[in-house]
C-alpha cells in the first residue's frame, strides 16, 4: 500500500466528519476549560449547575419555538436509553414504528420485547426510503424518527390522520435535533442526544414533551405498573422541573451543549443551523450527482438527509480504502454504517460542521481518487 498524501491546501479546517459523537468546536472546548474551576468538580444539586440545567432547558424550548405547554425533560443515558424509557412510561400498550434502518429496527425490537406491552405494529421500507404512519385500532404510540443515521434518510414530521386524541407521536431526533426544521406541534415528544447536531458528548437524552405527553407521563407514574426508577418518566418530568436529573449527569455534556445551542441562538436560531446542514448537503449532493463514480444512495431527492449524507461509488473503486486513505490524512469517520454493507462513505453535515470543509472533503475525495486510479 503506497502512502497518499493530499496537499495541505486541500484539507479541511477540522477533518471531524463523523455521525457521533461528532464535532465539537473548538470555541466551546475553551468555554468549558474557562469555565472549569468554578463549574466542573461543583455538586449537581448546587446553584450553579442547577443554573446550567435551566439554561439548557430554555435554549432548547428557544431553538425549537416550543409551543404553550411544552416541556423539556432530561435524563442519563442517550438514545438507546430513552427506548427503555419509553416502553415503560410513554406506551400505553400498543406502539407502530416506521422501521427504515438501524436506529427505527431498535425502539420497534425494545417495544415487542416489553413483557407489559401488546404487540406493537411495524411499517418497514427498504433502506434509503422511508415509510409513513398511518392510523391503527389500538396504537397509543407512533413512533417516527426524523433523520435515519444509519442510511442517510430524513422524514417529514406530521400527526397522522385519523389518530385517537390521545395517541402521541414520538420522534426518535438524535441527529435532525437542532440541524433539521421541525414543527413542534405536529410532534408530542421529539427525543435526542446531544453528541450529534448539538456537538456535544454522549450520555443524556433530551426529550421537549407536549402537553398530551406530559398526560401521558402522569398517567402512566400513577398507574401500577412496576417501573426502575432509572427508567421512570414520571420521575424524570419532577426532576426536570427542577432543573435537575435523577441521578449524575454529566457536567461537561451539559456546559458543551449549552454552547452549541448558544452558538445557534446568537446567530438566527434553528433556521441558521438548518441552513449550515442545507449549504453543505446541497454541496455534497450536488457534487455526487455530477460525479462519474459517485452517486447520492437516497433515490428521492426530498429524503435525502441535511445532516447525514451517504454516497454510493462505483464498483471500480474500493470505498473502504478510499476511507482508511482519508482517514491516515486526518477526515475521521466517514466510513459507512457497518450494517448497512454497501461501498459508500457517509458524511455529518451538522450545524458545527463548516459548509466550507464538506467542500474541502469532497475535493481531497477528488484528490485521492485520482492518486488510486
Ligand atoms: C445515534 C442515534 C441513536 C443512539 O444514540 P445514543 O445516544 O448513542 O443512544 C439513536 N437514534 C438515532 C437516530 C441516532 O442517530
């Protein structure tokens, strides 16, 4: 294997590519060593990190404009926790999920394992497509999510027609959350992590919950339905409302995020982020369009994500290779999702993501693919 190395003037700025944990900027590193000696190592049951836990809790009902009503939760334990969370205090018995990839097959495979819950329903669509929720006897659940990581794929957000007053639509936006668009009252309980479009670390799940959600919540805490208590959304709706979580969080995640959302509001808000994600993906696509060996995986130019791009190559060219050579150059992290198994390079346009650097990576791209030929 002979060594490439791509020009200098050809890189970009910072070669963080990567779905998650993604991205933090280097100005919100320097804000948190600053902020250090009176912040980090400080009890989480204190003032001053009380003080972080309600700023986080605002900014985000600013980004997103919550409506009247909304809530913000949190709790330890990402994405993959808040499924758990979910079966045990959001569905009442029968949940449907649109399966479209990695991330939707999991919350579907936590709902059907539930013991206390009833057979959940799925709506499945090949990878690089995705389906649409429709009205079901019996569903108190229907789960979306907004921007499918594994395969590149984002959905439009709407309340399905013809759904019981009750029923909630909950979104799983671990990486649309703060880079897509959303509209807040088509959604009860839009749920995420911060180590993707928020460019902070991993570990907290974030959920802005509607008034019918937070009813739900109640329902559910007051029933008797045993629950761990590391998994009680009744408990983590009266540990929010104190700006606190029910057990450590992590400070840094907290302070890291707060910079992000900061960053976004300062600057216009979630309307600026999206269009950081809308500049870079419509660089990404448009490059791969024109290419002779790349095409966009997503067929539906309407589907194809803002925040996480995937790029089909032409068998003539080894995209594992192309990845490892990127990587040996510094751009992290685009290889694809493992599942997934096609020869492809996937890339994170988040917000904290330079527009300019996607343009950066797609010629370094150019670059080695012309030293491999
Ligand atoms: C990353 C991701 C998850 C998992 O998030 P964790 O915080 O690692 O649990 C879930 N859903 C989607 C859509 C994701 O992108």
């Amino acid at each position: 294997m002979t060594e490439i190395t791509i020009p200098a003037s050809l890189l970009p700025a910072d070669g963080r590519f990567g779905c998650g944990p993604s991205k933090v900027r280097p100005e919100a590193v320097a804000a948190l060593a600053e902020a250090a000696p009176t912040y980090l190592g400080t009890s989480h049951r204190q003032a001053g990190v009380l003080f972080e836990v309600g700023a986080l809790r605002n900014n985000i009902s600013e980004l997103f404009s919550l409506p009247d009503g909304y809530e913000v939760l949190l709790g330890n334990g990402g994405s993959t926790l808040f499924w758990d969370v979910a079966t045990f205090g959001l569905i009442r018995d029968r949940s449907q999920h649109l399966v479209f990839g990695e991330f939707s097959s999991k919350f579907f495979s936590a709902s059907k394992t539930a013991p206390h819950l009833g057979e959940p329903s799925k709506i499945e669509t090949e990878p690089g497509t995705h389906p649409l929720s429709q009205a079901e006897d019996g569903v108190d659940v229907y789960a979306m999510t907004h921007n499918e990581t594994s395969t590149g794929v984002m959905m439009p957000l709407t309340r399905p027609a013809g759904v019981a007053d009750d029923a909630l639509v909950v979104v799983d936006a671990t990486s649309g959350a703060g880079g897509l668009r959303v509209d807040m009252s088509e959604v009860d309980v839009y749920y995420f992590a911060p180590q993707k479009c928020l460019a902070s670390d991993g570990g907290l799940w974030i959920a802005c919950c509607s008034p019918r959600a937070i009813a739900r919540i109640e329902e559910i805490a007051a029933s008797d339905r045993w629950r761990p208590a590391t998994l009680d959304l009744g408990i983590a709706l009266e540990s929010s409302r104190k700006d606190q979580t029910y057990n450590t969080p992590s400070l840094a995640t907290i302070f890291l995020a707060n910079q992000q959302l900061r960053w976004a509001l300062d600057n216009g808000g979630l309307e600026f982020a999206a269009g950081r994600s809308d500049a870079s993906s419509s660089h990404l696509y448009g490059w791969a369009d024109a290419h002779e060996l790349a095409t966009p995986f997503v067929k539906v130019e309407a589907e194809r994500s803002r925040v996480v791009g995937t790029i089909d190559f032409a068998e003539s060219v080894d995209a594992k290779r192309l990845a490892a050579v990127l990587r040996a150059n510094g751009i992290l992290d685009i290889e694809p999702y493992r599942k997934l198994g096609r020869n492809q390079l996937r890339v994170a346009m988040f917000p904290a993501v330079d527009p300019a650097d996607v343009q950066a990576l797609t010629a370094c791209v150019d670059h080695v693919l012309a030293a491999l030929a």
